[in-house]
C-alpha cells in the first residue's frame, strides 16, 4: 500500500485549514447599519477605528479596503520611492513584498530564523553591514509575525534607529497578540502596524484591514491616502478656501475606504476576539500534546518576549524521520477530507520574483521550511472530534 493510503474512512465533512464564525450579534449588527442613512463614509468607520486604538493601545488607527491597501499605504506614507529599497521575509503572503513594487521600488528578503520562523534579526544585522557598505541600506523593513508569533521587535528596532530605515509590522497574523505585555498593533516598535479582516484572520469584516500608528502625521498620510488624496479640512489647502463646498487633491491617493457595514462586523467581532485568542490557544495546546512524540517540528508557543501567541495558523514541520514525504502526507490528509495547506511558497521562488532576479539557493532556511511545512486546521469553531480525527490520522502517517 503507498504510504499515503491508509485504511480510515474520510470524515463525513470538510474540515478546512481556517474559517470565520460569525454569530447572530454579528449578523444584527450589520443588518442594523445597512439600515442606517450612511453605508460608506459614515460614522460606524470612526467608531471601528476608535475601538481598535482601545483594543491595541496605539494613538491612531485608519481603517481600509483589504490589509493588502494598508501595507501599500503605509508604503507611501512612509515616502518610499522608486529610488529606494523594501526588505522584507520570504515567508509570507506576496503582499509582504509587493507592497515595494506598488510604489515601483527595488525589493529585496532577509532569511527566516528556522525556529521562529520569522525574519531573522540576526541574518538582518548581517545584511545592513554589507548593505550599509555598498550604500544600498533599505528605506523600509517589512516584518511579518509569522502565524501570530512576534517577531523580535526591540532588537528591530534598534537596528533601524543605526541604520535608519522605517518599519511596517505586517500584523495580518498576529491581531490579539502580545509581545513584551503590550499588545500587537501598539506599534512601540515600528511606524505602522498593519492588520487584515479577511476571513481566515483572527475576525473578520469579509476585506478590510486597519493601520495603526503613534505617529499623528503619518496618520494624516495614511488617511488622505486611503480617500483620494482629497482634503476638506482648510486648514490644510494649498489654495484660497472658496467655501463649503471646495476640497482639494494634494497626492495621488486611491479610494481604499472600508464601508459602514464593514465597520460594524468588526465592531461587534472585535467583542470576541480576546475569546478566540484563548480558543485557539487551547486548541494549539491540545496539538502539542498529541504531536510531541511524533517525527515534527512543532511551532513555538512563545519565545521570551513574544508573550502570547495570535496562533493564526498552525504549521507543521516534518523531520528527517518522518516515514512519508510532505507531498504524501498532504495529499493523504487531503483524501480524508482534512483541509491542509502550505504556508508559504518563499516569496523570491514565484515566476513574477525569478524575473527580477531571485533563485533557488537565495534564503536557504526559507526554502529548507518550506520543503518540509505543512498547516493543519486550526480554528475557533474546530470542534474536539475533529480535531482529534486530525490527531489520530497523522499518527497513523507519521508512525512506522
Ligand atoms: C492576509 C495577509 C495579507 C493581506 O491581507 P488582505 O486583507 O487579504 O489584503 C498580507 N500579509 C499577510 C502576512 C497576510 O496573512
């Protein structure tokens, strides 16, 4: 028998890798502003923003279409140009990277640590001292916190203010999380955090997505960005105010502006969130307990000052004893209706980053991660049964 067939029935339903929940709150909570006169442009967006600056402690927070629009606008906030460079990891969603391309600037990676997965703080020191040599230093680091875990921030960050490059913390993973007691999106240690709605994100607003600054003119960019560019405050024009009625275009900006109803799913999701955080949590723990023994990697829970982990997503790593290969146990699991995935094909590895010069052998621990990583569902509405089913096939694949 192959080692990926095995003698277990599928389980009735599809479990997938992630997925919303949405409960009858939520669903009152978009019905009632749908109601309201204002479905875009209203006062639900200001009241999401606010709640978000409670829930994260930072100073400013400006709502936007998709995470996706916030790393960009961060970008051009930021001022980065097609004069300069973007750093950021290979393990990550493309957007991570194409954020520099948006804004026609040079892109370039700094390898993972393979215990944490994230951008490596090490292998970063390494790269500005060449950097710095050839008078290529990047203007902006993309840091990722990889599946929620936070990235090493405090030595980040110092290594910006010695070789003066600004930070955008791509958060998409990591809302609810902690490092050093604060929570993530309090942006102590970068210029913008950015966070996503999108479905599989700890909530959701369908798209959507909220950066978060202490910076007030920042802030101002961001938001002029994210609505055309168009000013009404006169104390801002450039022009003589000719009334109620004028404005004014100061930058090329993009109508990337989340709607009222949007709003009012994260409002009422965000009432969960702490909840979801512990759920997941849990459900992490359980995986640890009945996975220890078997041929994986498992994700660190914590590292010293990333305090509490987001557990966005759950990947495994199989080693060198696993009895199957990483193609095999994917299309195994995928057979019994376990929805895995892989998370993430390296970034420099896609045909668009070969054309600009990336190769295999480029980010060697990113591409090592790669070839042997696997997610397994986790979720909040994952139910006991269906997680130990996942528990129980794995064993059957992984033991000899
Ligand atoms: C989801 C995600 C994004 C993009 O967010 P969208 O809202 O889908 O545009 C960016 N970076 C990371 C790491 C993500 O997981």
């Amino acid at each position: 028998m192959p080692k990926d067939q095995i003698n277990i029935s599928p389980y009735p339903t599809f479990i997938p890798y992630g997925k919303q929940k949405l409960n009858s709150s939520d669903i009152n909570a978009v019905v009632k502003t749908l109601k309201q006169p204002y479905i875009t442009q209203g006062p639900t967006v200001t009241a999401f923003e606010n709640a978000i600056c409670r829930y994260t402690g930072a100073e400013f927070a400006c709502a936007i279409s998709s995470g996706t629009a916030g790393l960009h606008v961060a970008c051009r906030a930021l001022g980065l140009t097609e004069e300069d460079w973007l750093w950021t990891t290979p393990i990550s969603f493309i957007a991570s990277a194409n954020c520099a391309l948006y804004c026609n600037a040079q892109v370039d990676f700094v390898d993972i640590d393979p215990e944490t997965r994230n951008l490596s703080s090490y292998a970063l020191e390494e790269k500005l001292r060449i950097a710095s040599k050839m008078k290529r230093l990047p203007k902006v680091l993309v840091v990722v916190h990889f599946a929620g875990l936070s990235a090493d921030m405090q030595r980040i960050k110092d290594l910006s203010e010695e070789y003066s490059f600004s930070i955008i913390e791509d958060a998409c993973h990591a809302l609810g999380g902690n490092y050093c007691q604060e929570k993530i999106g309090r942006s102590i240690w970068c210029d913008f955090s950015v966070f996503s709605f999108h479905p599989v994100k700890a909530i959701t607003t369908g798209e959507g997505g909220v950066l978060c600054t202490n910076n007030e003119d920042l802030y101002h960019k961001a938001k002029l960005l994210t609505q055309q560019g168009i000013t009404r405050d006169p104390n801002e024009m450039e022009l003589e105010y000719e009334g109620p009625w004028y404005y004014e275009q100061s930058t090329l900006g993009y109508n990337y502006r989340m709607t009222d109803f949007q709003a009012s799913l994260g409002l009422s999701q965000l009432k969960h969130l702490d909840e979801y955080i512990e759920t997941r949590n849990k459900l992490a723990s359980h995986y640890y307990n009945h996975l220890e023994k078997l041929p994986l990697t498992l994700p660190l829970a914590n590292t010293l000052d990333a305090d509490l982990n987001a557990f966005h997503l759950y990947v495994i790593e199989l080693t060198e004893y696993a009895p199957i290969t990483r193609s095999e146990l994917y299309a195994g699991l995928t057979r019994l209706n376990i929805g895995v995935n892989v998370h993430y094909i390296p970034i420099h590895l896609q045909p668009f980053y070969r054309k600009l010069g990336f190769k295999e052998g480029d980010f060697p621990n990113a591409e090592q991660y790669y070839a042997h990583c696997l997610t397994i569902p986790l979720f909040v509405q994952l139910s006991r049964k269906e997680q130990d089913f996942i528990i129980y096939c794995l064993s059957e694949f992984l033991t000899k």
